[in-house]
C-alpha cells in the first residue's frame, strides 16, 4: 500500500525518485543466473520497533556484484532526527549529529545506492517500512524492486517451500544464530553498516545451499 489516502495529494516527486523509478521500470529476466544478479544488502538502526512512534537513526549498505561483497562500496548513512531520542540510543553511539544528513539528502543519497538492485536482509521488511518513513514526503509510497529475506530464504532452503513455518523456532533464525551456524564472525554487530555486511556474508552461504537445490535462477529464487 502507497501510504497516501485518497482525498490527500500525491506529494511532488523530485527528479531523484523519478530517476529511480525509471531505473527499475525494466524487470529482471527471470532466467538470469545467481551470478548475474546485483544485490543491495541493507539493514537499518531505529529507536525501536514501533513503526508509529520509532525513528530511523541510520542505513547501512553494502553492494553484491558477481556473488562478490563490494566492501569499497558499503556505506552507512545517518539521519537528523525530527525529535529527540532516548539517552540508550545516544550511550550507544549510534548517533552522530555531526554526519546526520536532512531527510532530503539522507533520501536522495540512499536511494541512489539501492538503485535497481534485489533489495535484500534479515527481517527485511522492517528496514523497507522504515525507509519510507522518510520517502514518502518524496512522493515513495513503495519499493518496485525485488526484495529477498535471508530469513525466509534460510527457512526454505532448510524446510522446503510449502513448511509450517509458525511451528519453526524464530530464535534458531537469528541473525546471531545463523551466523554462528555458518561460522561467520560478528565483530561489528548492531550498527546499521556492520549488521548489513553479516547478512550479505549470510547470503553469500545462502545463495551456494539454493544452487546445491537447483535455484539457480533469478525466478528461482525470488518465487
């Protein structure tokens, strides 16, 4: 859903969403192999969880090319906030005021690096509505990419497609958990650009189980 009601005017869209939009106006050939596929793996840091009341603080992302993580790509932005924010947050050191960006340069500069990319993370669809949060005084009501949970995409690989997944443990698909589980090392966990570099390591090891299953295509895999 858009986000916007009917009887409010669609706000104004500036030419960085519209390129956007262009971008991704032409589809992804399904038959196009796994490493043909470019990734953008992202993960946001909020206030909290409450998509009413919390606030973006940052965006973390890092680019998959080739099946290669491009590290000199990644990059983690911060947003000033509307309103202030818990002194947790702040102990924490998520904030830094100094580098926060106005909600146009943090929308522009974000979706600039999501482009026409398979949007990808771990609770992905958090991250997605948070960002929106921000793009929809932009005119962004959604996103026309592709998008691929590595949660979800770690729970078919392990149970098949048609599983029960409320009988599954939702701890054993942790991002902690599974990076434990394939022996991935989480140095710089719960920052917005360190939590999206695990989970493009996550996909990486996700994306040789799906080939070992015979997803070996883009229709494949987001299906």
């Amino acid at each position: 859903m858009s986000g916007w009601k009917f009887w409010q005017s669609e706000p104004k869209k500036p030419d960085f969403i519209k390129e956007y939009l262009e971008r991704n106006a032409q589809k992804i050939p399904g038959i196009r192999t796994l490493d043909q596929l470019e990734f953008v793996v992202l993960d946001t840091e909020t206030t909290g969880f409450d998509l009413k009341k919390d606030q973006l603080i940052s965006f973390g992302a890092v680019k998959i090319k080739n099946r290669k993580i491009q590290v000199s790509e990644s990059v983690e932005l911060r947003l000033k906030q509307k309103s202030p924010v818990s002194q947790s947050v702040r102990i924490h050191g998520i904030l830094g005021d100094e580098k926060a960006l106005s909600p146009e340069e943090f929308a522009e500069k974000s979706i600039r690096i999501i482009g026409n990319s398979i949007l990808v993370g771990h609770h992905v669809q958090f991250d997605l509505e948070m960002l929106l949060q921000v793009y929809r005084p932009f005119g962004l009501g959604q996103f026309p990419n592709p998008v691929l949970d590595t949660l979800s995409l770690c729970m078919r690989l392990d149970h098949g497609p048609l599983a029960d997944y409320s009988q599954i443990k939702a701890e054993d698909y942790s991002l902690d958990s599974l990076c434990q589980r394939f022996r991935i090392e989480t140095d710089d966990r719960h920052t917005a650009s360190g939590d999206a570099f695990l989970t493009a390591q996550l996909l990486q090891k996700l994306l040789i189980l799906a080939e070992k299953k015979g997803i070996d295509t883009f229709s494949k895999l987001i299906r």
